[in-house]
C-alpha cells in the first residue's frame, strides 16, 4: 500500500544571480530544507527546478524513515 505524503508548503527564497555571465538567472532555495538548492535560466525555469529539488528531497526523507520537516520561518522586514 503506497501512503500518500500530506501536503507541506515552503517557502523558496529567489535571488538573482549576480555574476553577469549569467545575467537574468536565478538561484533558488528553500531555508526550511537544507541544502535543498537550485537554479534557473529566469524567475519561472528556476520555480520548476526548486520544485522538482524539492520533491526529491522529501521522497528521500520518506525513503529513509526521517520525518517531513514543518516550516517555522517568520519573515521580517528592517530598514536600515
């Protein structure tokens, strides 16, 4: 019997690449989930590439027996 994973929602931090040899990538991250890293081409190719990262790293999660991680981010704004 396959049990079906509840469904999470995290949060993915995008940030343009700055290295102008890859001006309009973006590189993508997912704090609640370490080193759950990627990157695209633009805003959009770099959503699905998170995406995909990300499913892998909870099926890996699953695979292993390790439990599927909540977030607990606030996110704040400061000026300075």
């Amino acid at each position: 019997m396959v049990r079906k994973r509840k469904h999470v929602r995290y949060t993915v931090i995008l940030q343009q690449e700055p290295d102008p040899d890859f001006a309009g990538y973006y590189n993508a991250s997912v704090p609640a989930l370490p080193g759950c890293l990627s990157y695209g081409a633009n805003r959009e190719k770099a959503l699905v590439n998170i995406k995909e990262a990300v499913q892998l790293y909870l099926e890996d999660l699953e695979a292993s027996g390790e439990p599927i991680p909540d977030e607990h981010i606030e996110q704040v704004g400061i000026e300075v």
